[in-house]
C-alpha cells in the first residue's frame, strides 16, 4: 500500500548512525524542517557492533589483565561480561532514543523521524520502504547519506558469524573460546587480539601477512604492542598468507602460507575476520540521483558533497576514515555547507585517535614514517614512561612519548605518538597546537597537575627547547632527541 501524501523537508538524513544523528541534530540549530530515516535502530554500529561494545569490552579485559597481575588464577565470568555490555548498549541506546522521542514532542514542526528503508527517486525525493509494506515519497532541498558501512566478507571463506566471526558476531558468542585466531592485523584486528588475550582463558592468534603488525604506524609503537601480546601468550603469524580457512567438526581449521616456503596448519574454536569494512550503499539506487562512485567503491566527495550540488555524504559510508568523531564532524560540516556561513574545508592533520591495545596508543597528525616518506626534514624527541611520576604510581611504565616537529628555530609539531596507560589524556593540547599552528614553547612553559601523563608531553617540549629536567645526555636509554633529513637520523648534539 503507498501512501501519495508527498511531505517536503529542508534536509533529510539517510542512516541514522551517530553521523546521521548528530546531521539532524546540527540542522535543529539553523531552524530548518528535518526528517531522521533509518533503517533498523537509531545509533547504528556505533552502538550495537562497533565503537561502544567493543571498546566497552576492551575496558573490562584491561580490568581482568591487571587482576591477573595480583591474582593469576583469576577468570572472568564471561556471563558477567556480557552483562555488563548489554546494560552499556542499552543505556546508549535509551539514552538516543528518549532524545529522539522529546525532541518530536517539543519540535513536532522541525524534527520527524521514520523507520523504513530509503532509495532515491531523484536527486531531491526518496521512497521509504516500511516494515508493514507501506510506502511513502518525500522530498528535501538536500539530502545527507550517512548509511554507515559494514565488516568486510572474503569470498573463499565461510562466515556464519558463530564460529567464524566478523565483529558483528562478537555479541554471538556465549562464552570465552579457548582459542582464537584473528585474521587482520590492522586496528580492529589488534584490538581484539588485544582483548581476548587479556582476559587471559583464550590462546590468541593473529595472523599478519606483513612483516610486522600495524604497518601504518611507526615501527617502535607496533614493536611494543607486540611484544606485549606475545608476553600474554598470543602467537603473531608474520609474513604469512592464509591458503584457506573451513569450519571443521564445529571447530575452524586454517592453513598457512610462509614467505620461506614453509606451510603450517592450525585448529582453534573460533575465528574472527577484520579485513576492512564496506559502505552500506546497496539498496540506495544512487544511480537515480546521478550519485557517483570512486574507485573504491565508496561515494565520491569533496569536502562532504558528492558530484550531486544538493547530495552530501558524511561517516564510514565514505570509507575514507572510519571513526565516529571523524563522522560526526563530517556530518556537522556538511550541514553548515547547506544552511550556514561559508566555512573552510575540513582539514584531516589534527585529528586525535586511540588505538585500545595493550599499551594503549593515541596519535595525532604525522608519524615519523608520514615524514621519511614525504621527504619532511624533521625533529624527534622520545621520553620513556618510566620518567614519569603517574605512570611510576599506576606501576605502569611501559610505553613512551614521541613527538615530532619541524627541523626549524619555529619547531611547528607536526605530529605525536603517546604509546602507554591513559596515552589519550595527553593527545588534545598537542592536536590543538597542530590545529593553529603554533610551536611548542606555551605549551612548555605551562603549568601542569603533578602527577599526570601530560607532563610527559611537557619534558618532550623542554628537551627540544634544551631545558629538560632529566638531561638526554644522561638517560640516553631513556630520552633521544634527533634530527631526520634525506633518509638519515642523526643525534641533536647539543642535548645529547
């Protein structure tokens, strides 16, 4: 049944993940008519299969690590566990939910949302699809596709996503498995190796057709975050390729290939794959809108507008960065293009990550190998955190700062890497000083809470400006200062 009542609106959102979400949440502040579409549940994987539950378990296995330290027979009640992640997924949930629920009530004339699935008619209609079978057409001055994306599938591999896992099928799991291995050694891939390993009921192994894991980042940040898996038992496959992975007598049997020939073949409960994800555009019929597609199959866009002047595209669904802050501030600055002030493009430098590993690693713009390979002549200063009082008083002193700046008197940050416990408390200063580009003597000089992990930032800062209070040329095992140029790294003389 269709219903032939056309509703026009200012904008409408497709998807109503957190890029979605904070999309009609930006165009309530310009005043404008907006209808929130979305397909299954408001908060998308952000909260159900991604960001919350994951990073939710991370929290709780590093709690269970550090019990073990005291207590090493220790094991975790894997019931407790998942209902500890219910109650955080429902709390978020209820939380978006009840927001959503005021807000129609408050702004019945602005704010409207729909359960349905959309496609383009047109580049300014869409047909929504409900679970009953009706249908409905509405239309807007512009439109915001913010459908998210998906776990990645490999087609020589079976996923059923109760013995061989994407991360969607975490929340499947009814209990530890007693082993585990992890195809993918990027981010996600390392988290979980991470995680499970740190509960300590699960032999880990993570398969990395590389020479080391982490291969975006430094070799010093991947080589600690290595080494501390292998310290919690996991077995990191390097410079192996996987011939084939089958479920076998309710168990996952996986064969591998080696760069010296050799061939090896495992048996482990359970597999999880994390090869990437895909955007969710299937269904979305771009074509009827003249949509375009890149070479990587995600939808084109500059500067969040597709090639369509009233279609913008914000989060995962471009598969450019897939973060939720990254999402959302796309989302934020696609609306301000519709409706607000001309605004700069968005700029990617400054943005803060967290890795949640074991240390855990945020990063801020650059890394050294961003610098060798664009051939920037640069300065490095790297302070072991075992000079720091908060890191000694957590007894947690693996890790290090690393900061990274211009080989110039103006010594602009370029970019910095924190591998250690709270790491992400340190990252902002240095990112806002990345956003304005400035150097590094306020940040310097500033007062800092004693004890605390940023003041780890401030003793980088004053071995550059040559006034540290541990002296590099003393602790040479635990400061370094040196200067990168031409594919040469050689030692700061002046402070070492």
């Amino acid at each position: 049944m269709q219903n032939n009542k056309q509703e026009h609106y200012d904008l409408i959102v497709i998807g109503g993940g957190p890029s979605g979400y904070a999309a009609a949440m930006r165009a309530l502040d310009f005043n404008k008519k907006v209808l929130l579409i979305e397909k299954k549940r408001i908060g998308g994987a952000g909260v159900y299969d991604g960001v919350l539950t994951s990073k939710t378990l991370w929290e709780l296995s590093q709690k269970t690590s550090s019990i073990r330290e005291m207590i090493p027979e220790y094991k975790v009640n894997f019931q407790d566990i998942t209902k500890i992640l219910n109650e955080a997924v429902f709390e978020r949930k209820t939380q978006m939910t009840v927001h959503l629920n005021l807000l129609q009530k408050q702004q019945p004339d602005k704010y409207y949302y729909e359960k349905g699935e959309a496609s383009f008619i047109d580049k300014h209609t869409v047909l929504i699809k409900k679970e009953d079978a009706s249908e409905r057409v509405v239309s807007a001055n512009f439109i915001l596709i913010a459908t998210g994306s998906r776990p990645r599938y490999l087609p020589h591999i079976t996923i059923d996503e109760q013995i061989i896992l994407t991360s969607d099928g975490i929340k499947n799991l009814t209990s530890l498995p007693s082993s585990l291995v992890v195809l993918g050694a990027g981010v996600i891939g390392c988290e979980f190796a991470t995680i499970f390993s740190n509960f300590g009921q699960t032999k880990v192994y993570l398969i990395d057709k590389a020479d080391r894991i982490l291969p975006f980042e430094d070799e010093d940040v991947a080589d600690i975050v290595s080494d501390s898996l292998q310290k919690q038992g996991a077995v990191i496959h390097h410079c192996a390729s996987l011939k084939r992975m089958e479920i076998k007598n309710g168990k996952v049997e996986y064969e591998l290939e080696y760069k010296d020939g050799k061939s090896e073949i495992i048996t482990v409960d359970k597999a999880l794959i994390s090869v990437g994800r895909v955007p969710n555009i299937e269904g979305l019929k771009l074509e009827n809108a003249g949509v375009k597609l890149n070479e990587r199959g995600s939808i084109w866009d500059d500067d969040t507008q597709t090639n369509i002047s009233t279609i913008f595209v914000a989060g995962d669904v471009t598969t450019e960065m897939a973060l939720v802050n990254v999402g959302e501030r796309e989302a934020r600055h696609a609306v301000v293009r519709m409706f607000g002030p001309t605004v700069k493009p968005l700029t990617y430098q400054n943005i803060s990550t967290i890795m949640f590993l074991n240390p855990e690693v945020a990063s801020v713009g650059m890394s050294e190998q961003d610098c060798k390979k664009k051939g920037i002549a640069h300065k490095v200063v790297k302070l072991d955190y075992s000079t720091n009082s908060r890191a000694i008083a957590m007894r947690k002193t693996k890790g290090f700062f690393k900061i990274i700046v211009t080989n110039d008197n103006g010594m602009r940050i370029l970019g910095m890497r924190v591998v250690g416990e709270h790491a992400s408390t340190a990252i902002q200063a240095v990112a806002y000083l990345i956003h304005t580009n400035q150097g590094i003597r306020e940040l310097a000089d500033m007062m800092h809470p004693h004890p605390s992990i940023i003041e780890g930032i401030q003793e980088c800062l004053r071995m550059l400006l040559g006034k540290s209070i541990y002296k590099p040329y003393v602790f040479k095992d635990k400061l370094k200062c040196y200067i990168c140029e031409n594919d040469v790294c050689t030692p700061i003389e002046s402070l070492v």
